[in-house]
C-alpha cells in the first residue's frame, strides 16, 4: 500500500521527526543527498552534466542549495540561480534543470521573477531532463522526474495538471514510518495483480458469478447493454440484463440474458443474481429503486439515474456491499448542495465522511477517481484519460465493477479499486490508439485485454 500525504500531514511528519531528535538541517540534507541519489541514477553518467538548479525562499529551496554544495567538482557544469536575488541569465546549455522554487506549502499565483523562471524551464530547456524537488512547483512546471520525501503528496496527485510530475519517485530520509501513517493511498496495480492470473483448469461458469443489471428505459437500451457487456468482459460468468427494450439487448450482445424491466421479471431474475448493477438509462423512478434495495441482499452497484433516484433522501447502505459511482454533479444532488471544487486535502476529506455517514463504499469518478469506504480509507486512482469524457463509459464502469465484484466477493473493495484501475487504463490506451476525440464507449474493451495483462504482470 502506498500511503498518501496532503501538505499538512507532510508538515507535522516534519515537524514530529524534528521534535523525534532529527535537527531540521539534518532532515534538509537527507532530501538532498536523496535528491543527488536518483541524479546519480537517472542522469548517468553525472560527471558529463551541466546542472542547473533554481532555488526558491524556502526550504524546498534550502534542499536545492545543499543539493549543489553536494554536486559542487562532480558535474561539466553548475548554475544556481536564487529566484530572489539579482536576476541572471539562465544558462539554456544545461542538461538536467532541478526545480527547488516552490514545496508543498505554497499557495496563492505565481508572478514575477518565479513566473519568470518557470516559464523559461518549461520552454527554454526542451533538450534537458527537468527534476522537480518533493512536488513541481505551483504544479506548473514540467517535470520528467519529480523526487519526492517519505510518501506521495495528495496535491501533486489530484490536480488537474498531475501529469506534469512525470516520473514520480518516493525517496525515504527517515521519517519514522508512524509519523507517515494515512488512510489516503494510491491504487497500485500490485494491489489487485492476483485476480487476473490464470483460471483453475475445470472452473466453471457458475465459479464467477451472477451479475443483474437493471436499466435501460425506453430509448435507454444501450446503456443497460454497455454495462451488462462489460461484466461479461470483466469475466463474470453470467449476466442478465433487464430493460425495457429486452430482445434487443440480446440482439445486441447474444451472450446476454434479458427480463422485462417490470418488478416482476426482476424480482425473479434477483433470486438467481450474485451482483446486482442497478441505474444505467433506468430513468428516475425512486420507489423501484427504493424497493430493491430493500430487498436485495447481494452487492449493489448504484449509478446514474439510480443515483438520481435516491438522491435527496437519507439513503444508507449495507457498508461496502453497497456501492455507489457518483460524478461530481451527482454526488452533489446526493449531498444536496451544490456542484462545488474542492482543494485535494478537502476533496479526501468528503469523500471519507460520505462514505461513512452514508456506509457505503463511494466511487467518486472524476479526473482522480476516489475509492471511499465506511472504515475512513480513501484510495486514489492514478489512471484515467479526457478519453472518458463520453456518454456511455460510466456504464462501462458499472458493468467493470458488477463483473469483478460477483468474481471476487471475498475482496469486494480491492475488486472496485480493480475495475476502476481497469476503467481508467483502457481509457488512456484506447486514447492513444484512436484519440481521445474519436474513442466510444464500448470501444473500451477492446484495450481491456492489454489491460488485464499490465495488472498480471505487475
């Protein structure tokens, strides 16, 4: 598991090594030599480099002065530009920039000499490796490594320019491991590599579970299909889709099972289901809903319009059994307030306190999807692409989810962060091969197989 830190909790870890006996100088050479560690690894040979280190007021600042007293007679070259002294003209034959202006702590807008500076790292160095300390600063720099201290920080994860850290690598300076404790942590393909090695060789389709969806009003069929196709892909080893439209459903996808979209047919299609997915093209129609969660007793998933028709009541759910995949509009409509943003820090801190006075586990999607669950764990999901923007890849997710969840009951949590992963994934890869314009929805799980195997493998 790899834990999580917003910039406070980084700040007290400090600040509690420090009281632990550790001086403050101490800790500021540790990330120093740490910092010339992976320059030593990632820039060989070190010798043949010309660095150029650029340094800020703060300690973030101080790592990179010490950094270049350590590198001083060991690299072609070192420039150490100080952002508030004198300016100086940067010297753009550098091969490795190392960004030291701004750490975790700052806030606010860049302007002046910062702005400067980091305008001309982004555009005047297009040859030299840029290597940002702890976090790249204001997330505005663009990094091809970012070395960060003792665990991942939240901020440089979940903002909109995450991408912009490149290669992030967690270097150790000793910080007790209690004094880094966090119920925040990153989705790690390891995590969940175990569900995706080879199947016993008489496995059965009955091993892998059940999954109902229950969709699909009228002029709504593909969502219910979309979603009922993905669990069959995800590798559950049955699935019923009931809709309005249901001959079409099987028309669509031969391998699917239909009901009618009535309480009938899905109260009897429910006794032989493991997983039940319930919302995609259902329409709002509160009082179906209401009643089969009331009488459903295997894993839900809730999305979209059944979502939307729980939402301003004080729906509860049965803990992580009860799964719900909200974006952010309709998490608002959940909590009935409006849409808001929210700062990384605050965004962790909702999506826990959903998921636990709501007692479910919360799939908040977005551009770093937030797995939630009752017990105060949040994980963040490090995939994903603009790719997902597109009607129809929820209902994708939801089928993900139903299908890994009727596999792995027993794992239920890792199985969502799983899907999620997956979901995510195939989206950056299907991005790649037809662009993100051109990608459908169901055109996700053609990258689904490839994805799969990344997760084996790690």
């Amino acid at each position: 598991m790899i834990g999580v830190l917003t910039s406070g909790q980084m700040r007290e870890a400090d600040r509690r090594t420090i009281a632990n006996g550790v001086p403050e100088d101490e800790l500021m050479r540790r990330a120093a030599r740490a910092l010339v560690n992976v320059m030593e690894r990632e820039c060989a040979p070190l010798f043949a480099q010309r660095v150029l280190i650029l340094c800020g007021k703060g300690n973030n600042g101080g790592d990179g002065l010490v950094a270049a007293q350590m590198l001083e007679g060991r690299v072609a070259a070192l420039q150490v530009v100080r952002a508030e002294g004198a300016a100086v003209a940067l010297d753009t034959s550098a091969t490795v920039v190392v960004d030291a202006l701004f750490g975790t702590g700052f806030r606010g807008e860049v302007t002046g000499r910062y702005a400067e500076i980091i305008h001309a790292v982004n555009h005047d160095f297009a040859r030299a490796k840029i290597i940002a300390v702890d976090i790249p600063s204001a997330m505005q720099v663009r990094a091809d490594i970012t070395v960060t201290f003792g665990a991942p920080k939240a901020e440089m994860l979940m903002s909109p320019n995450a991408h912009l850290a490149g290669k992030v690598i967690v270097e150790d300076i000793g910080i007790p491991p209690e004094f880094l404790a966090s119920q925040s942590a990153l989705s790690d393909a390891r995590d969940f590599a175990f569900m995706f090695q080879p199947r016993k060789r008489d496995a059965h389709k009955g091993n892998f579970g059940h999954v109902l969806v229950v969709g699909g009003a009228e002029g709504k069929t593909g969502a219910a299909a979309l979603a009922g196709m993905a669990a069959l892909r995800a590798g559950a080893g049955l699935v019923t889709v009931a809709c309005s439209a249901y001959p079409q459903a099987a028309q669509l996808i031969p391998e699917l099972m239909t009901a009618a979209l009535d309480s009938t047919s899905v109260e009897v299609a429910m006794e032989r289901a493991t997983v039940l997915a319930i919302g995609p093209g259902l329409g709002v129609q509160r009082l179906f809903v209401e009643n089969l969660m009331r009488k459903t007793r295997v894993p839900a998933v809730i999305d979209a319009d059944g979502l939307n028709s729980i939402a301003g009541s004080d729906f509860r759910g049965r803990g992580t059994q009860t799964i719900l995949t909200p974006h952010p509009l309709e998490l608002a409509r959940l909590m009935g307030i409006p849409k808001q943003t929210y700062e990384p820090q605050e965004k962790l801190e909702q999506a826990r306190n959903f998921a636990r006075e709501r007692n479910v586990c919360l799939v908040w999607k977005g551009h770093r999807t937030l797995i939630a669950v009752p017990d105060g764990n949040v994980w963040i999901n490090p995939t994903g692409s603009a790719a997902l923007a597109k009607g129809g890849t929820g209902d994708i997710l939801t089928g993900l989810i139903a299908g890994l969840v009727a596999q792995f009951p027993k794992e239920m949590v890792t199985a969502v962060r799983a899907a999620v992963w997956l979901h995510g994934r195939c989206g950056e890869l299907g991005g790649q091969a037809l662009t993100e314009n051109c990608l459908l929805a169901s055109e996700l799980l053609l990258y689904l197989p490839a994805a799969i195997r990344e997760c084996a493998a790690a």
